[in-house]
C-alpha cells in the first residue's frame, strides 16, 4: 500500500538516486519527520471550511455587494479558492516529498527541493565527514523523537544539516560507524 | 434618453463593467492554474528522475491527471462564463 509520510528506511532496496555509482548501496533513507506537515495540513483543512462563513463575514464587515454578483462568477471564484488550496496542498507534499536526505556506503546526499522551480543536491563524501552530532530541543521534539543532525567535514569546506529528522541519536551512530568501517576498509 | 435615465443607468453599467472584469479575471486566474499545473508536472518529471522510487510512477500519473483537470476547469470555466 502506498505509504504516503515515509521518513525513515533503512537499507531501502526500492529507492536510486540518480548519481548513484555500481557499488554503492543506500544505507539510510530520511525525510523530515512527518509530524512537521501537520501545520500546513491543519491550515489546509481550517480553509476548506472559510467559505461557509463568507455570508456572515460579509454581512459584518459590510460586504454585503458580494450578493449582487451573478451565481456564476461567483462559483467560478468558489472554484478557484478550492483550487488554491489544492495548489497550497501539492506544493507543501512536494516540498516534503522531495526534500531527503541519503545515507550510502560511499556518500552523504541532501536532496534540497527549494521551490518549484529550484532545487539543489550536496553530496560529501564519507571519509571527509569529521563528525556527526544530534540537537534534540523541545518537549515536541522530545516526545515524537525527532531533530536535526549536523555533519561536518574535514575543514569545514561542507557541512550538512538534516533538519527535524527521526531518530537522530540513531543517525548520528549510523553516520558514525559507517565513517568507521569505510575508513578501516581503505586503512 | 433624459437626463434622469442616464443618471439612473449609470449604476448598471457599472455593475455591468464590474461583471466582466470579474469573469475575466476569474478565467485569467483559471489560467494561471493551469501554469502552476505545468510547472508541477515538469518538476515532478524532474524530481523523479533525480530520486527514483516507488512512488514516481504514481507521482508521474497523478501530476498528468492534476494537469488534465486543471486544463478540464479552465475549459468549463471559459463555456460557463461567456458561453
């Protein structure tokens, strides 16, 4: 079944990027934490409703000439608010979506999905990562279990940020001993 | 028409003005969705060529659709406007 909020996989079989090399192997799969959509789903599901209450804003504000304009222009403009939050709907879940952040054998990739239009990949490679640390703030955070995890390289040329991520403890240990067998392989 | 004629007609056209810039923005904003609809299934197609899972197939079918229903509204919209 479709998984619609996935954040965390480990050692997904089913997910390439498309830099991938032959040999390399994604170790971990992350999204954001799927708790941080609950925001624009909350003002997405409060607007579906704002037209029921355009009638008794009107009359209070004293915009009462809404009424006066023919039934269809103003289906059209009922329409078309519907529309935007979908439009609203579509880009928040693809910005989501899309935003990831990879764990291989070989690399660190951040998937970074700006806007509909922009969009950037940074990719370290994992024997330049000088250490990884978690930054877990917040009853919020604390009790889903979710924050940021700062990786940084060897002079500091690139740094990555995972933000509000799941399980950053784990990350952090994964990143660490995926740095620790790599290095022992090429020792 | 007398003096009082136009005075009293004068309202409605500009109701009727009013009207039409109404529906032509309606059908511009229509429009304007239909863009957004574009731009998000190139940047679908892009996405998921970047980053290949599962779910592109079904990203890709769905961005069409989106796309497709988007033209579909403006279409209606322009018939039932100034059809």
């Amino acid at each position: 079944m479709l998984n619609l909020f996935p954040s965390l996989s480990r050692r997904p079989l089913k997910i390439k990027f498309v830099e991938q090399e032959p040999d390399e192997h994604i170790e971990l799969f992350l999204r954001q934490h799927w708790i941080t959509n609950l925001g624009w789903i909350a003002s997405a599901f409060i607007a579906l409703f704002f037209p029921l209450f355009l009638p008794l804003l009107s009359r209070l504000v004293g915009l009462e000439f809404i009424f006066a304009i023919p039934p269809v222009v103003r289906l059209a403009f009922l329409v078309l608010w519907y529309l935007l939050i979908l439009a609203f709907v579509i880009e928040r879940y693809m910005f989501w979506y899309f935003n990831v952040y990879i764990v291989t054998n070989k690399h660190i990739i951040d998937i970074i999905f700006h806007s509909l239009l922009s969009r950037s990949i940074t990719e370290i490679q994992l024997d330049d990562v000088q250490s990884a640390r978690s930054h877990l703030k917040g009853i919020f955070r604390s009790l889903f279990n979710f924050g940021d995890v700062i990786i940084e390289t060897a002079a500091k040329k690139q740094n990555i940020e995972f933000l509000s991520v799941p399980r950053p403890d784990f990350v952090t240990d994964l990143i660490s001993d995926l740095r620790g067998h790599h290095r022992g392989g090429h020792a | 028409m007398s003096i009082e004629g136009q005075i009293l007609s004068a309202p409605l056209l500009f109701e009727g003005a009013v009207e039409a810039v109404l529906r032509a923005l309606s059908i511009l904003l229509f429009g304007m969705y239909f863009i957004f609809s574009l731009v998000v299934l190139r940047q679908v197609n892009l996405m998921t060529e970047t980053l290949i899972t599962e779910a592109g197939l079904w990203m890709r079918a769905g961005a069409i659709i989106h796309a497709g229903f988007a033209l579909a509204v403006t279409v209606l919209f322009i018939g039932l406007l100034f059809g």
